[in-house]
C-alpha cells in the first residue's frame, strides 16, 4: 500500500509524511488483520486510512501517535465493512468479544505496541503461493507498491498484476492460515521463503529479466528497505544480515554498471571511483560481523564475494583465489546451477580459461539452464580468454538471442562486432601478398 499521491484536487504531502506512511503501511495492515481476519479486507480499509492521512495530515498537521491513528481509522472501515454486509452481522458480533478483538482482553499488547510485520512477511510468503505470487504480494502489502507499480516494474498489464494478487489474497483465505508467527519448525522453512522472495526482488531490480533498461532502481532500493526491515526486526539472524550485506555491497556498484546511453558495462570496465564506498563501508561492516556468529549460509557466502570485488581497488588487484574459494564452499550447500556457473568463471580467473570451459560441461545437461543466454555468454568469454574467437562469437550471437534485455543484447552484439573486427584485421594481416 502506497500513500497515493495523484488524488485530484489532493494536497501533496511531505517527503517525511510521505516515508512515514509507507513504514507504518505494513504495520497497520498487520494489526487489523490480525484482529478481523480478513486480509483482503483489510488491505482495502488500511489504503483508505492511509488515504485520509493523505489528504487531512498537510492540513491538519500528523497525529502525535500517526499509528494509532491510522489503526482507528481503518477499523472504522472495517466496521462500516461488516456492517454493510448481513453475512459479516455474526462475525462483528465474534470480533467484539474474542481476545485480541474490540475488547482488550488481559494480557493482550495493545496494537500500538505490537508490529506484525514480521507475521505479515510470512503470511505474503506462505508455501501454498507461487514464487510470482508471493514477490507481487510481498511488494503490495510490505513494501507499499501500488498495483501499478508492481505491474509497471514486471512489465505487464495492471489488470493482470492486480488479478495475480487478487489470487494471491484467495490463496491465503482458502488456506485458511492464522494471522500468527507459524511454529518453529515452520518458520525455518518460510522464512527462506521470505529470504528468497527478497533477493530475487533486489536480482530483478539489479538486473531487469526483460525490457529497455538494464535496471530497475525503484525495486532493488525497495529489496534494500524491506531487508533492512527485517535485520531491525532480527538483528542477531546472520542469514539477514548476509542479505541486506549482499544486497548493499551489489548496489553499491550500480552508478557504474552502466554509461550516459544506457549501456552495460562489464565488472572489469567500470570506473570504481563512482562505487558507493558508505554502502560497501556498510557491506563489509555487516558481513564481518555475521561471520562469526555461528553456521554460515549462502547469503552470507554471496556477501562474502561481493565484499572481495568490492574491496579491490581496480580489477587487477581482485582476490580471485579467495573468491574461487568462496564459491567452492557456496556450491557445497547449494545446487544453484548459477553459482556453478559463476564458480567456472572464477576457476577460470586461477587456472586458467580451459579449466572454466571444462566446468562448463557439466552445466552443458542442467536442465535448469537448457537455452539460458549466461551459460552462453560465460562461455563465449571464456573462449575470447582462450583466444577462439570464432567460438566465442558464435555464443555471443546464440546469447543475445537468448536474452530478453535490450541492454545485454546490445552489449553482447557488441563484442560480436568487436571480435569480428579483430578477426578481420588478423586475418587481413596474415594473407601474404603474390609476388
């Protein structure tokens, strides 16, 4: 839910007024659901709370309590709700005297002091949704996306975000899930739900699946504040703290990733002294300090390599044993067929081209990445590093049919023009003239 701020005749709020909303959204959400039991209903009572905040708070100034004052709000709403429906009569009449209801009951936290937006992750990521479902829930109810921006960031139509999230809603209602943190044992497996979920938030705005931009800046920064949300809410969780290092040691670089036109630049090319050193200052300093605290996770591995890119002052200084290092311990817990793929690239960067086209082999069956252009593209480079252009312009070609973004296409039909240049001139100058 976002605080809407194309409301005709509206007063515009300020910036503040305007980040406040989108941090209490999930909060209220949460605490109405959790007292109606209605998730849909609830979303749509809290976007017209957060909706009067927007049109009374320029004029009136903001509550001293701002979430209690939303939370009043949108539980009129939801009583107007009930009310209107005469199937909802012996529902309000259950909501009125059941704890955690109308009445507080003893030993109930009052709603101002509870934030169920750690509960409200896992229900957005419960296992009974799709992968797909769950982002564009999670982006909708956490993070204060609007349908259309969701729909606007996934390229597609707002009717088909807004009927993918309206499943979403139908999903969890017929699962019938309490609004509650799930059991220990079921929290472990959702909450690498939730952890997934948010990295491949941050993956796509990084690096846009499809479409004219390389990246999506509005979905990896909200990848970024929602993990942030998280690491607030369990700072001792070491996973967390590897994700949002990850994710803020990768950002980091994005000014340089590409040019004034738009175009990707590669790793090796960019100019380090446009990466954001408080973001990897932040990076390393989360990443340090989660390594020691126990079992190490992939994320944190992840982290771990960013950290090593990132501290190297210019592509020759990076520490590509350490890293080959990294991603030997990263494949051991993970059947990622990415991480394989990246591990030949840095085994290649230590032994040598032929050793990552060797690695590459056994990628060659992987099902996973039967027609994905990386496996191409990786070993398009790595036979430039051998020096079989030929080859390696043969899979560039073949990647950049694979791909569906318009910037790695070009960059990929780059390096064929490139390498069709050097050929041309090698060859050239290799004919001997006839006497």
């Amino acid at each position: 839910m976002n605080p809407p701020s194309d409301v005709a005749g509206g007063p515009n709020l300020d910036a503040r007024s305007a980040d406040l909303l989108r941090e209490l959204a999930p909060q209220i959400l949460g605490a109405v659901v959790r007292r109606f039991h209605d998730f849909a209903a609830a979303e749509d009572a809290v976007q017209e709370a957060l909706l009067a905040a927007t049109m009374q708070w320029p004029s009136e100034g903001v509550p001293d309590n701002p979430r209690g004052w939303l939370i009043q709000v949108a539980t009129r709403r939801m009583m107007d709700y009930f009310r209107s429906e005469e199937a909802r009569r012996r529902r309000e009449a259950e909501i009125a005297i059941e704890p955690g209801g109308m009445v507080a009951a003893a030993g109930v936290v009052p709603e101002s002091e509870q934030d169920d937006t750690l509960t409200l992750f896992f229900m957005c990521c419960h296992p009974s949704l799709t992968v797909s479902s769950a982002i564009a829930l999670t982006l909708r109810a956490v993070g204060g996306l609007t349908t259309a921006e969701i729909a606007r960031a996934f390229l597609v139509p707002d009717v088909t975000m807004a009927q993918r999230i309206s499943r979403a809603k139908q999903t969890i209602k017929a699962s019938g899930v309490p609004f509650e943190l799930p059991s220990s044992r079921d929290q472990a497996q959702r909450f690498r739900t939730v952890l997934h979920v948010l990295y491949l938030i941050f993956n796509e705005g990084y690096t846009s699946s499809s479409g004219p931009q390389l990246q999506r800046i509005e979905l990896s920064r909200e990848a970024i504040r929602l993990a942030r949300s998280v690491h607030t809410l369990l700072p001792d969780d070491a996973e967390v703290a590897g994700l949002l290092a990850l994710m803020v040691l990768t950002d980091a670089r994005r000014a340089a990733r590409t040019n004034a036109q738009g175009e990707l630049i590669p790793l090796a090319q960019q100019d380090r002294t446009l990466w954001d050193r408080e973001e990897i200052a932040e990076g390393v300093a989360l990443i340090s300090a989660a390594l020691p605290k126990g079992a190490v996770g992939p994320y944190q591995l992840q982290a771990a390599i960013a950290a090593v890119h990132d501290e190297a002052t210019k592509a020759d200084d990076t520490d590509w044993p350490q890293i080959l290092a990294l991603y030997e311990l990263l494949k051991r817990m993970s059947e990622n067929p990415m991480v394989a793929l990246n591990h030949a690239v840095a085994a290649a960067m230590v032994h040598g081209p032929c050793k990552g086209l060797e690695l590459l082999k056994a990628l060659d069956s992987d099902a996973r990445l039967a027609g994905h252009h990386r496996l191409d593209a990786v070993r398009a480079h790595l036979l430039e590093m051998a020096g079989d252009l030929q080859s390696a312009i043969a899979h560039y070609r073949i990647a950049a049919t694979r791909t569906t973004s318009i910037p790695e296409q070009n960059y990929l039909m780059a390096k064929v023009a490139r390498l069709n240049e050097i050929t041309a001139t090698r060859d050239k100058g290799a004919i001997t003239p006839v006497p």
